[in-house]
C-alpha cells in the first residue's frame, strides 16, 4: 500500500501545486464566506460526514464473510 499510495499522494498534491495559480489556493470557500478560517469547518463537517457513513453504514462482518465467500469462488472452494 505505501508503496504505490505515498507516491501517488505526493504527485497529486504537486500537481494541485502546479495548477494553482500562486495565492488563490482555496479560493472557492474563501470567496463565499471572506474569511479564510472557514474551510476548516467545512473539511471538518466533510471528514465527519464520511466517518459516520462508514461507522454506521459499513457492516464490516458482513464484508469480512463476504471477502472470504469470493476468494473461495475463486479459488473453486464451495465455503
């Protein structure tokens, strides 16, 4: 996973770097709101928004038999 993730994540946020134009980073929110602390609300209600849905809306034991269902379809294993 590290591998292949850390270079990605450092290629996308240099192109984001690259594409920006100088000093107009987050300017969607800044330009809405005039104030420049209020992306961190937003990135919070964001990050919080995603956690509950995974929370309560991932069964993770059901993911696991289900996981564990496939790869033995696919290695030709009835259960």
């Amino acid at each position: 996973f590290g591998l292949f993730q850390a270079p990605y994540y450092a290629f996308s946020q240099t192109m984001m770097a690259e594409l920006s134009p100088p000093g107009f980073d987050n300017m969607a929110i800044i330009d809405k709101t005039g104030n420049n602390w209020q992306g961190f609300p937003f990135l919070f209600a964001l990050c919080t928004g995603a956690s509950l849905v995974i929370w309560f809306g991932v069964d993770v034991t059901k993911g696991r038999r289900d996981a564990v269902r496939w790869a033995n379809a696919q290695r030709g294993h009835p259960h």
